[in-house]
C-alpha cells in the first residue's frame, strides 16, 4: 500500500507555504471532512513545489525527517493508517 509510505502533508491553517522533509508526498488540503483528494506530489529536483488544488506552496528543507514539517501540525496521518500502526 503506497499511503503507508508516503507522508501526508494538511494545511488547515491555510498558510501560504509548509516546510517539509520529503520530496514525494500527498497533500490532503485542510484536514478531513474538509479536504480535498489526496493528490500525490513528487518535487523531483526542485525544492518547492504547489498543490494543484489548494495552492499550497511546499518548500523542502533536508534537514527535516521524511514526516516532519513546519508546522508541526502539517504532517496528517489518516484514521486508517493510524489503525493499522
């Protein structure tokens, strides 16, 4: 199951930029019932890259885990990923 690796990433601030860790990600918008589809976002070479849907502009910061953002309460774990941990 490809969710199960990929970190999920939820702007329910609305904020115009999260910094996360990872280069290949999903962005779920704002947090559920209020998000969009979970749409899978490979940065490649650059070191930012916009969600299509929500305009959410994600920045990489190497420093940073695979799961760790800025804010802290960007990183989103679906219910069903949580239940299968």
């Amino acid at each position: 199951m490809a969710d199960a690796a990929v970190p999920h990433f939820a702007n329910d601030h609305g904020l115009d930029k999260i910094v996360i860790g990872a280069r290949e990600f999903m962005c779920v918008g704002a947090l559920p019932p209020f998000d969009h589809p979970h749409v899978f976002l490979d940065m490649g070479g650059d070191s930012e890259k916009l969600c299509p849907y929500c305009g959410t502009r994600y920045v990489l910061d190497p420093s940073l885990g695979a799961k760790a953002s800025i804010p802290a309460d960007a990183f989103y774990q679906p219910v069903t990923l949580r239940a299968a941990v």
